[in-house]
C-alpha cells in the first residue's frame, strides 16, 4: 500500500543540522493496525508527517501504490491528503471557532461536498464517534476525550485509506484513553482501514496488530504481534470535486465573526478614507454639474468666438469670412463692464452682444422670457437677466413690469493701454432673459454696434477696431467644420462646447489631485488593515497548520487570508458610502439655508462613484493583506503545529 524505501529526514535548527530519521525502510499493508513506540526524539512523529505528506523527505522515496509522493506539488500533495489520510493529533488540534459539526464539515466542504449531504454525513460521523447531540458544542465546551472523538470524525470525513493517530490518548485519563483505542480498533476492523498509531504506552502498542520500535531515528523492531488477512478495502464515497467558489470567504467570515470588535474599528478607520474620496468626488462633481449647467445656459450653439491674431481681421478677412456658404453673418464682440441704477437699486454685471437683429438665430428668442429684442443694431435698448430685475423690482415687485421702463447705465471698457472712461446711456429694457451666471454675474445683452459704440467712447478712440468677433453659423452642425476652416486662416476660433469640455477637464484634474489627498488617509488605513491581518496570522499558526494537515493547499489557507482583507475593506466602502451620504445630505442641506435663491446639490454622486469607492476599498484589503496571506500560505504544517521550532 504504501512503502518507504531508505528514507531519511534531516532539520536545521540555527547553523546545526539534525538527523531526525535515518535511512528508514519500511511497507505498511492495507487494513494493517500498527503501533509506533520508542523514546521521546526517537522520530516517531516525523515519520507519521513524511507518511502524511505534511513534510518531506531530505532523501529517499515515499510511494503509495506506485505513485511517488515525494515529487508531487504543494497543490497536488493536499489534494492527495485530504483523499487518503485522516490525521489525528494528541492535542486535538480542533478550530476553536468552530462547532463539532463544523470541525468535520470543514473536511467535507473542502471536498465539495454539497451542504444538505455534509450537514447529513457530519452527524453521522459524530453520532459514530459517540459524540450525539454535541454536535452544536465548541471545543471549549468539550472534555478531552470528546475533544478526541471530534477529532477522529474528522479525520474519517473524507474516507480515508489510512488513519495517522499521534498520541491520541496522550492527554487523557486510562479511561479515555481505552475508550479511544477501542474505538479505532472497531474503525480499523469495520471500515478495514488502516491505522498508524504513535504511542509511549506499551500496553496499547501490544494491542495492535504490528509494533514498531525506533530508537534514535532508526527502526529497531519490527514485530507482528498476531496474524491478519489483508482484505480488500470496501470503497466509501470519495469527493473528488473541487470547493465551492465561496469556500475561503465562508472560512474568513467565520473566523472574522469570533473578532468583530477589531473587525469593526479597521472598517471604521479604512472607512474614513473611503468617505473623504467619495465626499471630494461628489463635491467636486456637484460644483462641476452646477458650472457647466451655468454655462450651458448661455451658449449659443450657433456662434463661433474669433481672436484675431497676426492675421488681423481687416475688411478683407471679414469679406472672406462672409463669403463662406454657411457664415449667416459676423459681428464685434465687446464686453464692457456695465452698472445699472433704478430707483435707488444699483446692480452690476457685463455686456453680452446681441447679433444683428436683421438675421436673429434661433437662441435669442428661446432664452427670452418676456419681451422682446432691440428695434435695431444701435438702438438705446437692452436684454437683462430676471434676477437683474428681480433686484430693480424688489421681491414683491412684477418682473415683467421692468419692460419698457428706462435704466440709467454706466459702461466702462477693459483696456490695458489706457484708462477707460465712464460712458452714461439712459437704455430702455424691452426683453427678459435668462439668470445671472452661477447666481452672481448679471448680463446685460445689448445690439452690437451699441456695444461697439460705447467701447469707442470708454477708450476714447474713433478708430478703435475690436480683436474679438462672433462669426454666426446658418447650421449648427456645420460649427465645428466652420471653426476648422478660421483656423486654417490663421485665426484663434473655438466654440463654446470646446470651452465646457475645457472646464470641465480643468475640474476633473482638480477633483483627481484633491481625492488623491484625501486618499492618504487610505494608505494609512491600508496599513492598519495589513497590521491587523499579520497579526491574524502570527494568531492563527496552529490554525494554519490543521488546515494545511487535512487537506488545504497554500493557495486555500492563501485565499483565506485574502477573503479576509477583502471583507474588511468591502465593509469599509459600505460605511464610507453611507458615511459620505449622509454628510453630502447635510453639506446639500446647508447650502440650502445659506443660499436659498441660489440653492443646488453641492454634494452630488452617482452608482459609478459609489461602485468605484467600494471595490477600491476592496481592492485596498486585497492589497494590504497580500503580504500576511503569502507568509500564512507558505508556512509548512509541522512547524505551524509547533512540531519544528
């Protein structure tokens, strides 16, 4: 069945190498009850280890049926644990977090045993054991010999072909003790299933079919106490399917279950991370939708902005440029400062130009709210906002009763060569449109040539020409081919569209710089989470090397770990989110108080934010317990068990 040709086994302790087992030889038939016994140090247990494939050998071969299990993979060597060896220790080594139930059903999940049949197949096996209705009891709640009994359920769970037993009743009372030998000779001899029991008490030992002396490393005896015949062994089920998917999360949740405090102060602190980026993300976005929203309001998705450059806008370009089969027309574009006085209200704001009204684009008349536009192109007349008069009427006043009246204006120009005048109209608003821009810049929409009037007069120049135009498309889908084509003649055209794009990149990069400050709080968090999970680990030695000895491979005990961090930062994103939330609701409800005129959703999110936050939390745990995951994976189950210092 399994056979052990000059096999040795050698440790390093420090510089110091020590020989544990030295070229043992040995064939262990199936359905064989064997006793190992010799002095304490004498490599007992080292042998049941390199039979377990919880070590490996410095040198020989171990085969069972042929098959070399010293070659195998970490992978390939678990898988072959958890389907031949059932592996009971003397200090039980039962998860504490566990139930009875539970310990044994690990076994069976690890199998991918479905949940209605382990739930079956694990009472079963305690009911076997002698343990019903302790099913529901942790080990706490057990003595040692139950503990025991637990502990050989579990080691039968995956139907072994042979059951390793470690002192099993090396801490137990005679009592116990010959209840527990009693109970492995009746597995032995109804399951014909063959058992490898260490021990120090030679009255057990002589209870077994064969005994085994060793003495320092070596077998020195080898003795059949009674004859046997080797029969077949009668096939149980085997679970040759791999884990559910949820597997290693189930295992991580358990164990965070029995650590919830801790669990709950690091989602907390990674939490805040979360909250301060999805708080500055929706900030920013808020403060980004409400710009854009403003400017919106006041494109003219018909004009084009021109910005002469070397190539001046003579008579000749201008010419050109009206000769162009989509250009309806192209007009100066001044914006002088201007102040309004009416009836002792006073409001400032800045000079919108109104094209030619003998060829109006469609944007005018839809913006307007009451009224209408100027007569004529340099006709004393204007277009104000309804929070302009608003301001002019006072609150119980009629907006509308502000067209027709006449408003006494002052108009300054912008110049850096000289110092503007003051130019005084006396202008008669016959239209209402729009609001001010982001609720603080009034617009007052004058004709053209009126606006190009008053800046002559500010900078006190007759021959002023501006050097900036408005070119109006006839199409609004021609604007960008338009735009392409003032370029190539030398000229600085952009649209309003490429003017939001800009701003709204500009805020992008803002947002980005500012949530990579508040992110910091996450690195510290991340590093909290990785402390919190290396501590985890140093906890969980024992743990980690019952797992590995019935069955898991590095990458289960690995991916537990790993489940664990994830967990920790999915619950971090979920508060964050909901932190966030909450303080975006009162910064909304604030703003609301303070400016109830003006009042928008400063804090505004949407799912793809809230979905990023969270699996960037995730990832953030994933991450920061990478590290403890690998240390945890790469332990090897004898020194986690504390066999090897």
């Amino acid at each position: 069945m399994i056979t052990l040709s000059h096999v040795c086994k050698n440790y390093k302790i420090g510089k110091e190498e020590v020989k544990v087992l030295k070229d043992i030889n040995l064939t262990v038939e199936r359905g064989e009850f064997i006793a190992v016994t010799g002095p304490s140090g004498c490599g007992k247990t080292s042998l049941l280890n390199l039979i377990s494939g919880m070590d490996r050998v410095s040198q020989g071969e171990i085969q069972f049926y042929g098959q070399r299990l010293d070659n195998l993979k970490d992978k390939e060597l678990a898988k072959w644990r958890r389907s031949h060896i059932g592996y009971i220790f003397q200090q039980f080594n039962l998860i504490e977090f566990m139930t009875a139930q539970r310990n044994v059903e690990i076994v069976l999940q690890l199998n991918g045993v479905e949940k209605s049949l382990r739930k079956k197949k694990s009472i079963e096996l305690l009911e076997m054991v002698g343990l019903k209705g302790r099913e529901k009891h942790r080990p706490s709640q057990l003595s040692g010999g139950q503990k025991q009994r637990v502990a050989i359920a579990r080691a039968l769970a995956g139907n072994p072909d042979i059951l390793l037993a470690d002192e099993p009743t090396g801490a137990m009372d005679s009592n116990s003790a010959t209840e527990i030998l009693a109970l492995l000779k009746q597995i032995n001899k109804e399951r014909n299933v063959t058992v490898i029991m260490v021990t120090h008490d030679n009255v057990l030992a002589e209870q077994a079919d064969r005994k085994i002396c060793m003495l320092d490393g070596k077998i020195v005896q080898d003795t059949k106490l009674c004859k046997k015949d080797v029969c077949k062994k009668e096939e149980g089920e085997k679970w040759n399917k791999k884990a559910g998917c949820f597997f290693s999360t189930t295992i991580a949740f358990q164990n965070m279950l029995t650590k919830k405090k801790r669990v709950i102060l690091t989602s907390l602190a990674t939490s805040i991370g979360v909250m301060g980026v999805l708080l500055t993300m929706g900030i920013g976005f808020g403060v980004k939708n409400k710009l854009l929203k403003e400017v919106g309001s006041i494109v003219n998705e018909n004009i084009i902005d021109v910005v002469a450059t070397n190539n001046e806008l003579d008579e000749t370009t201008v010419a050109e440029i009206l000769e162009k089969e989509e250009v309806l027309n192209i007009y100066p574009n001044e914006r002088p400062e201007v102040m309004g006085l009416y009836h002792d209200v006073v409001c400032a704001g800045l000079v919108q130009v109104i094209g030619p009204v003998e060829q109006p684009v469609s944007y005018w008349q839809e913006n307007l709210l009451y009224g209408s536009l100027p007569a004529s192109n340099r006709c004393n007349e204007a277009v104000i906002t309804e929070t302009m008069a608003k301001k002019f009427v006072g609150e119980e006043g009629d907006v509308e009763s502000i067209v027709g009246k006449e408003i006494d204006m002052v108009f300054v120009a912008s110049s850096k060569d000289c110092i503007p005048k003051q130019v005084q109209k006396r202008i008669k608003v016959v239209g209402i449109a729009g609001k001010a821009f982001l609720g603080m810049t009034e617009m007052v929409s004058l004709p053209y040539l009126l606006a190009e009037d008053i800046v002559k007069e500010s900078l006190q120049q007759e021959n002023y020409t501006s050097g900036q135009y408005c070119v109006t498309v006839r199409d609004k889908e021609k604007l960008t081919e338009v735009k392409n084509e003032l370029c190539e003649m030398g000229l600085n055209a952009t649209i309003d569209e490429e003017a939001l794009g800009a701003i709204g990149t500009v805020i992008d990069m803002v947002i980005a710089v500012i949530a990579l400050i508040a992110g910091i709080s996450l690195i510290i968090a991340g590093i909290m989470i990785a402390l919190v999970t290396y501590i985890g680990v140093v906890e969980r030695t024992r743990e980690i090397g019952i797992l590995k000895a019935i069955g898991f491979s590095s990458m289960d005990v690995k991916n537990i770990f790993l489940m664990e961090g994830a967990t920790v930062g999915l619950f971090s994103g979920m508060i964050g989110v909901i932190l966030a939330d909450f303080n975006g609701k009162m910064i909304n409800a604030v703003v609301g108080i303070l400016y109830p005129e003006n009042a928008f959703n400063l804090y505004h999110i949407e799912i793809s934010h809230i979905f990023f936050c969270v699996v960037f939390g995730i990832l953030i745990g994933l991450l920061c317990s990478l590290s403890s995951a690998g240390k945890a994976a790469k332990m090897e189950p004898v020194k986690a068990l504390g066999y090897v210092e």
